[in-house]
C-alpha cells in the first residue's frame, strides 16, 4: 500500500461524454512503450465502443455498459476475458451497473458462468433491483441466472485465448498475458485491477459500470467493492456516476462512492469530494481511484495509487493516462 498524494485529471467534457478505467496499480510490470501502447489501445477501443453507443442516440448506461464490455473482451484487463485467477486457480467475475435516470442497479458476485459479466449485471437490473430485488445475485444463483437468460458462457479457451492474445502483465491485472514470445512467466499474484466506464447522455443523465476478476490470488469467494453500489459503483441523478478501483475492502469500508456523494451534497467540488473519499480509503491502508462524471460533463479521474489506467472522450476528441502526469 502506498501513502501517494492524490493525482487527478480534471476537467469539463460536452456531452455525450464517457470516461473509462482500466485499474489502479503499481503498473510496475509495465516494461516498454509497446506494453503502454498495448493497454492504451484497450482503453481507446473501449472508449469507441462507449461513444459508438452515445452518438447513436443510446443512453448513458448503454455507454458506459458497451465500454465496459469492450474492456471485459479485450482480454488487456482484469475483468472478463483477462480477469486474474482465485488461489484455487477458478475464475470469479464480479460486476455492477447503475443508472442515475432511472435508479436501476443490478450486480453479480463469484459469478463463473458469463463471459461478459457486465452484461448480466444489467439483466440483474433490468429484472430486479430496489425495492423488491434481486440487486446482487452471487455464485451458483448468478450463473444460474445467467444461463437462464441466455448469456454466452465464458470457456476456459477464452481466458486462455485472451492470455495466449499476446498481452502482457501490467502490475494492475496481474495477469501475465503476453503470449508465445512475450518471454515473461505469469505471477503468482499482483496489486490490482479492474475496469469501470461512467457516461453521461445528452440529456445529462449519468450512469456507471464496473467490472473486475477480483484481486489476484483472492480466496475462493471472497468479493470486493466492484459489485457493490455506493462503494465501487454509483450513480445519482442530478449529481453523479462513479466507478472506483483498488483495495476492494477499504473502499467498501470508507463507503467510498457514498462518500463522494455526500461531500458533493455538502458542497464540495467533485475534485475534492473524491480526493476526500480516497483520503478515507488511505486511512483503512487502501489505496486505489476511481472515474467520476457529473451531469454538465464535469469530470475527475483521480488515484492514490501509482497509476491508473484511464480515458475519457467528448466530441472534441479523446484522451488516455496510464501514469501520472
Ligand atoms: N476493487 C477490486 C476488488 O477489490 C480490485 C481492483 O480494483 O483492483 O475486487
């Protein structure tokens, strides 16, 4: 754990706009301009597919839902195809949509059956949600949900596939992707990772996504914040989307999307809001970031770690951050 000030990326994006993570790390894997080019890549392709989605008239959860898809697919971070092994070897896929227009949330958690578990969690929403559920369906009853809706399963080929891909271990997946001639073993465990996408329409409703693997070497069952709404997850009508990455259990200890909000609701700027909650987190020893998009387009994506993978994209063009600047 690191005891890093604050770095944030702030600004003001036109509308539609969506911003993309792709996890906060040490990223001390990250060898050459190819393997930051290579993860760059990931996040602009999720960034066209959430824009692709904006500017055919989708809403901000289609956004943020088709961004956050791309980088499960994309194999480049710990979620979907490239998510990080349990300690038993299993794969356990965790993730979370919520739309601040309509209030629909919906997660999945220990989830092993969908390959694009992002997609479930808003099936999840899409059929229950508050009050009456179910808002977060774990395990067995996950999967089984998933199949019973239809969703393609995740193979062992496909994390395989997405390994042998030729991508490589960045210290915030923990995956060691690169494939035949990448020439580097994969680690026994690693810091971080996860992605996430908030969006915001043009009618200036925000929504947010999160996906993740978990940490690498978890314990079989255990879940992090990804899943959970107010923690790694949030969006408020009126006020704000948030997708966090990092220590999962500090942030749902800080409350760590709840607490961006409520600083917000006190009046503070959305910068320091959540310079604020990641101030929490460091005080439970966590580290980590998050993105965050409010309803005008003003954004931060901010981090205590050493780095996180980040982007966003407006009409004026599009930006990609791996390190600090
Ligand atoms: N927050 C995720 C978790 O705890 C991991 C990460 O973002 O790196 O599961």
């Amino acid at each position: 754990v690191t005891n890093l000030p604050v770095q944030a990326d702030s600004g003001r994006l036109s509308l539609p706009a969506v911003l993309v993570h792709g996890g906060a790390g040490t990223f001390d894997r990250i060898h050459d301009t190819r393997d930051i080019e290579w993860l760059s890549e990931g996040l602009r392709n999720a960034l066209a597919a959430g824009w692709r989605a904006l500017a055919a008239g989708g809403t901000a959860l289609d956004g943020a839902v088709e961004a956050v898809a791309a980088l499960e697919d994309s194999g480049r971070f710990n979620a979907g195809r490239g998510s990080v092994p349990t300690s038993d070897g299993g794969f356990e896929f965790d993730a979370s949509v919520m739309d601040g227009a309509t209030g629909m949330v919906g997660a999945v958690c220990a989830a092993t059956w969908p390959a694009n578990p992002i997609r479930v969690a808003r099936d999840v929403a899409t059929v229950g949600g508050v009050p009456d559920g179910p808002l977060l369906l774990a395990g067995a009853g996950a999967d089984r949900f998933a199949e019973a809706r239809g969703w393609p399963r995740m193979t062992p080929e496909m994390l395989a596939g997405a390994r042998a891909f030729g991508g490589q271990e960045i210290g915030l997946g923990g995956t060691d992707q690169r494939g035949p001639g990448g020439g580097h073993e994969r680690p026994e465990s690693s810091t971080a990772g996860t992605v996430g996408a908030v969006a915001v329409d043009t009618n200036g409703n925000v929504a947010a996504a999160t996906s993740t693997g978990g940490r690498s070497g978890q314990m079989p069952g255990r879940v992090g914040d990804a899943p959970i709404p107010g923690a790694g997850v949030w969006a408020a009508a009126d006020r704000v989307a948030i997708s966090a990455t990092g220590a999962g259990e500090a942030f749902i200890v800080a409350g760590y999307s709840h607490l961006v909000d409520w600083r917000l609701q006190q009046g503070a700027s959305l910068a320091e809001a959540v310079a604020g909650a990641l101030e929490a987190v460091a005080a439970l020893g966590g580290d980590g970031g998050s993105i965050a998009v409010t309803p005008a387009g003003s954004f931060t994506a901010s981090f205590n770690s050493r780095a996180m993978a980040r982007g966003w994209r407006d009409a004026e063009g599009e930006v990609t951050r791996l390190f600090p600047v």
